[in-house]
C-alpha cells in the first residue's frame, strides 16, 4: 500500500489513460518554485532507473526497455490527477534515448509524476510552447530552427544568415574592441550581435542550451549570453562549453533584453567564423530542486493497485460550504472510502458533501480492487471562513470643497486587499487614499474590503460643493443663545458621526464633559465626566473613524491620550504618551498619523510627534526649525502640514511647512497679518484662512510653574484657534514660555 500526503491542489482531468500497457512512478519532493519544469531522460534500454545532478539539476532517468514506440511518441506524463502534463521533446534523440522536459504543477508539494508507455496507436503531443515557452511573453523564442551567422574579415566583416524569427533584431555595428553595448567580450575580436527582450513572470530562471545544436566554428571562436548587459554564459576554449546552463539570473517581471553573441579573437589564424545557436530554452530555476524520493519501476496498467486521485469543484468559501467531489483514481478501484475531515464519510466515487462550520479540513481518499489499495491525503485542503468583518470608512467630514484632497480611509477585520469606488469614474485599491473630487455632486462612495472567502461593500455619501458655507459670511443666525452646555473656553469641538461636538474646556472649574448637536439648537449630553480628567488647552481630533483628546491641563499637565467612538465610553490609549506633558499644544491629522507640535509643559516647545494608534507616539524631531511656541494653529493643506503664529515670548506671524514632520521649510518669516497668539486657520476655496487672535498674552499667571485662573474677561478658544478678547491687563501676566 502507498500512502500518499499532499498539500492543498485544485485539478482537472480524467479517471486513467486507456490504450496505455505499462506506467511507471516517480515519488518527488517538493521544490520552491509552484511550476517546474523538470528533465526527465527516457531510456528504451534495460537498465536501473536513477538521478543524475549535473549543473545543479537534476534529472530523472527512466528505463523502459523497447515497450515504447522507437519515436517517443506515446510518451505522457500525469501527476496527482492531472492529466497529461505539457512537455517538450528535445530534438537529436535516438533510438535509444530521448530527453523530456515536462511542465510540473504544484511543485511546491511533494508528489508523484506517473510516466506511461505502450499504446502503439499513440502519437507525439511535445510542445515547446506548453511546456517551456509559456513563461515569456513571446512563443518564437524557442525554436527548432538553428539560427546562423558569419562574421569576420573572411566573411566580409558583415552579418549573413538566417534568423528563427522577425522579432530578433541585429546590431549592424562592429568595432575592432569588443564592448557590444550589452556584454563585454575579449577585446581586439570580430563579433556578431543579436537579441530579443524577452518578459518571463517574476522568478529566478536559467537558460539552457542544446549542445549538439549550438557551437561556433572555428573551435577558437568565442559565444556568449547576457541578460541585460550582465555576462551569463560563454565559451571560447577550442569550442568547449563551460557549462550547458547559464548562471541564475531574476527578473521581477519587467522585460529584459536577452543577447546571444558570437566573436572571432583577432589572435586567430582566420579572422572569421559561424556561429550556431539552436533550442534555447528558458527553464524556471530552483536552489532545491525537486528530488526523488523513490521510483516504482514497470508496473502493468491492467493489474495494478489503483492510484488514488481526486479534485473538487471549490476549496475555499464560506459556511454552510457545498463541495463536489470527483474520483480521478487511475487503474480501476473498485471501491472508495472518502474521508471529509469533519467527521464524516462517504463511499461514494463523486460525493457532494456540505460543512457547516468554519475551519481548516484534510480530506483523503482510499481507494482499492483485487490488487490492493492506496490512500492520498491532501493536508487543509477545504479552507472554510469568513469575509471581512466590522467594515468601515473614515472620513474627516462629509461635505468637502472641490479641488481639496481629502483623506478615505478604511478598517476592517480579516481583510487583504481593497476597492474604493469614489461615484465619479475613478477608484482605488488601496487601504488608505487621498481623494479630491473636481466636480459638484452628491457621491455615493463604496468600499469593498476582500479575502479569500468573499467581500464586504459598505457605502457613504460624500458631497462636494463650490463653496461648503453657502453663506456670504454678510448675515449671521443665532443658533441659540444658550446652549445646554455651560459658558466656557479653551474646550474643543469636532465633527465626527454627522455631528458637531464640545469636549471639556473650563469656567469656574475643569471640565470633562461631552455634548453633541447636530443643528446648533438643540445639544445632548453623551457624558458629564468622560474618562479622561477634567481639563483645557487639550486638543482634539479625528482619526480612524474615532474622536481623540490630546494632552490639556488640569491641575497638572497631561501626556495621554483618549478615544471615543460614541462620546460616552472614552477608552485611554497611553497614560504617559512619549511627548512631555503640556498644554496649548497644536494637533493634526495628515499622511494618516495623528501628530502633536510645540505646546507648553512649563516652557516653550518645538518638538514634532506622531502616531498611528495613539499608544506608541514616535518623535520625529526634538527642534523644529521654527521657535519653540504655543498657542499656534495648524492645518493640512498642498499635501504639507503648516504651522503658523502663536508665542514664543513675542508674537509671530511666521509660517512654516513640512512634508514629514522633520525637515520644516519657512515660507514666510512675516504674513501680511499682524503677529498673535490663538489664530484660528481653515483650509477653504483652495486656500490657507487665518483669522482672529490675541494681540496680548494668554491669560495666566505663574505659580509654582503652573498656569493660574485668573478672574476677568477671557477668551473663547475653540479648537483650532482662539476670538479675540481683551483680558484684564494684569502685570503679573506672563506669555506660554
């Protein structure tokens, strides 16, 4: 009995060959390259089968004796019911033997190749272009037709000869030293130059050459291969060939430019020569080849043990999964016993079975007759689960201005890959994008997040307008006069989950609760006292699809930060994030990163952080280029993140950009707007606003380093930026640093 263990593979074929007396087996192991193209050489004498390396191949000799047609012809090869593998017969073959290339499949598994032999009405089905060609895009590289040239004095110091294809040009060039433009040769010769761009898929490839039919006369004439100007292959001592492969060459799959050379050394008597190239071939390569594990020797096809083989219609999906499955044993079983791997079995040739729930399932097939049986075992070979789950798309709003880039970013559970249908023409495969819309219009964005069990679409309307305010900015309307939240500054407000929101801030005390609207009347409290501590001059923001708040302080400066999907269950991503604690700091979302710049922890700051989870934060410099400051405004805008104004000791008006947080580029060391403190800046139409501001310190005092309320007039600062209001002109009123 042969028990036979493979990884999971999807076949096609037939039950057996008829016509055929004799096959024979080859048990293999697996090798790191999914398609092979392996030698075997068939010999039609008595003899031991055996393997041959030679070059770092190897190759498997079969001996049939004469129960073989003298012209090959009704050689075929199968392996784990696949029938009738492509292969190719090399030309110059004999009566006693002939060599084969055959094209394995899946040969990343250990398997076995079955070799039949003996069916008189049988005639040849090589094909180069099947097996061997169809890595590279173009089928006339093969050939069987020899390609010849003369070159040299003798010759006329031209090219003559015949060429296997019209697609193979020449270089019409000569030269007394050899550099041909592709290879380097020996210098002061006479040479001939053809070539072919070539596009194999990426892998790792060898050429192989047919010894009797390439040479070069006179024996001391020189022949060599490049691949993309890199020497591979050559020969030029009394015609020897050093090796019949070339070295490995990879190519990713972009074409590359394959060039066979002949040349003449001008140290020669003769001064000129032929040379003859005929069936290169391209072959995969492999640092560990398939190997033989055992070979079976002749066996009789009508008194055999049955060969066990089997294929079904599907092998990944999602429960409850039906699969067909479908007998391809070979030699005539009688009976068969199929095991699901999920408890369940069948005797049944072609069962269809259903599993009901999620898992990895190995499925074996035992089949048997009078002679005996075998089992084939295919590991994890029904792989059932399940499509991407919890889907969403993370926009920072919903109604954006045409011609500004926004960013679409996607979350899912279980998924590999993406699709972004954005509702005007265009899409995208990947997770994260950035997206402007050219046109007015209410667009319905899809996003389909994919695996191998299937795909999950969820959609999103976006709208983009000429102008988002429809408004002149001439009129204004009181929402309300007093919404339910109290009177307070230095809070936050986002839009997150078609909603405005107020976060924290202070009046007579810290604040840490969260309110949201969704028409500036009416307001609802998620939360009175949200996990995080109660606080001002925090920052809030966006990102992925989640509300955050940033550092602030209250009572004691803070370094954590915190998000919400709802408002009201606030989860804490780091207690002591790796900037220093501080507050009036600066927050933006740009490159899909959260990021924190300058603030104040008891002095000025310059630094430059950033996220993307809110636990680990990286620094991406220590001192930006601009002064150490705070209450700054910052925005994203022309694929850059922009730093302007705030108080650094004096007032600026300074603007600043950067691409990546560390290298940061003055624009401008004095805007046409005067220097302040808490400016607020939208990007809108296009264009960088900044409006507002303080022309005075913020308001606080120092006591024992920290900020101290003092009673009075105060500003109202929203995030982002600050209105202007005049404070009480204490003279113990110090600035951020």
């Amino acid at each position: 009995m042969l028990a036979l263990l493979v990884g999971c593979m999807l076949v096609t074929g037939v039950s057996a060959l008829d016509g055929y007396e004799y096959h024979q087996t080859v048990e293999y192991s697996a090798c790191d390259q999914d398609v092979f193209q392996q030698d075997v050489v068939i010999h039609r004498t008595n003899g031991t089968n055996y393997e041959e390396t030679a070059n770092g191949f190897k190759i498997w000799h079969i001996y049939v004796a004469e129960n073989c047609q003298n012209d090959y012809g009704d050689i075929r090869f199968t392996t784990n019911g696949i029938s009738n593998l492509s292969y190719y017969m090399w030309p110059g073959f004999d009566e006693e033997s002939a060599t084969f290339c055959v094209k394995l499949i899946n040969a990343t598994d250990n398997g076995t190749l079955i070799i039949w032999y003996g069916n008189p009405l049988a005639t040849t089905t090589s094909n180069g272009d099947a097996a061997i060609v169809d890595v590279i895009t173009n089928p006339s590289f093969e050939t069987n037709e020899a390609w010849t040239f003369s070159i040299g004095g003798g010759a006329g110091n031209g090219h003559s000869g015949t060429l296997p294809s019209t697609d193979w040009a020449s270089d019409k060039t000569h030269s007394a030293y050899i550099y041909c433009g592709y290879a380097p040769m020996y210098a002061s010769a006479n040479w001939g130059h053809y070539w072919q761009n070539v596009q194999p898929p990426a892998g790792t490839y060898t050429l192989i050459f047919d010894r009797n039919g390439s040479k070069i006369t006179p024996n001391y004439g020189y022949m060599a291969v490049a691949v993309d100007g890199i020497q591979k292959y050559h020969t030029r001592s009394n015609g020897v060939y050093l090796s019949q492969h070339t070295e490995p060459f990879t190519t990713t799959g972009d074409s590359i430019r394959l060039s066979l050379i002949c040349g003449v050394d001008s140290g020669g008597i003769t001064r000129y020569g032929t040379g003859y190239w005929d069936n290169v071939r391209i072959h995969t390569y492999s640092d560990v080849p398939p190997s033989v594990i055992g070979f079976s020797g002749e066996q009789s096809c009508e008194a055999s043990i049955p060969y066990p083989g089997f294929a079904s219609n599907t092998t990944i999906g999602t429960a409850p999964f039906t699969v067909q499955f479908t007998d391809l044993s070979y030699f005539y079983p009688t009976t068969w016993l199929w095991d699901f791997g999920d408890g369940t079995t069948s005797t049944e040739q072609h069962p269809i079975h259903t599993y009901a729930a999620p898992g990895a399932y190995t499925v074996s097939l035992n089949v048997s007759n009078a002679y005996g049986y075998n089992v084939l075992t295919k590991v994890d070979y029904i792989d059932i689960g399940f499509p991407p789950t919890v889907v969403g798309i993370t926009i920072p709003y919903n109604t954006t201005v045409l011609n500004t880039p926004m960013w679409f970013n996607a979350t899912a559970d279980g998924a590999t890959s993406y699709l972004w249908d954005f509702g005007d023409g265009t899409n995208s495969t990947a997770q994260n994008f950035k997206k402007s819309f050219t046109a007015e219009g209410d667009y319905f964005v899809t996003l389909t997040a994919m695996n191998v069990y299937g795909n999950t679409t969820i959609g999103r309307e976006v709208l983009a307008r000429k102008n988002v305010v429809v408004s002149d900015g001439k009129e204004w309307a009181q929402a309300t006069a007093a919404a339910g939240w109290s009177a307070r500054h230095d809070h936050t407000s986002v839009v997150y989950d078609d909603k405005m929101w107020v976060l924290g801030g202070a009046d007579s005390t810290y604040k840490n609760d969260v309110w949201w609207s969704t028409d500036g009347v009416t307001w609802t409290r998620a939360t009175a006292a949200a996990g995080w501590s109660a606080r001002r001059g925090h920052t809030s923001l966006v990102y992925d699809d989640k509300m955050w708040v940033i550092g602030g302080y209250g009572g004691s400066y803070r370094s954590d930060a915190w998000w919400s999907t709802d408002g009201v269950t606030w989860t804490q991503a780091t207690g002591a994030a790796g900037w220093s604690s501080r507050y009036e700091h600066a927050s933006v979302v740009y490159d899909n990163k959260m990021w924190v710049m300058g603030g104040y922890p008891g002095y000025n700051k310059n630094d430059v952080w950033w996220s993307t989870d809110g636990v680990s934060w990286t620094q991406a410099t220590s001192a930006a280029a601009w002064s150490a400051r705070c209450a700054h405004t910052v925005l994203t805008y022309d694929n850059k993140m922009w730093v302007m104004g705030g108080d650094d000791i004096t007032y600026k008006n300074d603007v600043w950009w950067s691409t990546d947080g560390v290298s940061w580029t003055q624009a401008t060391s004095a805007a046409a707007w005067s220097a302040r403190s808490y400016p607020t800046s939208v990007v809108y139409d296009n264009k960088m606003w900044v409006m507002g501001g303080g022309l005075v310190a913020p308001m606080k005092t120092m006591s024992g380093g920290r900020p101290t309320e003092k009673r009075g007039r105060r500003r109202h600062r929203p995030q982002h930026g600050r209105h202007e209001v005049t404070p009480h002109p204490w003279s113990t009123t110090t600035r951020c640093g």
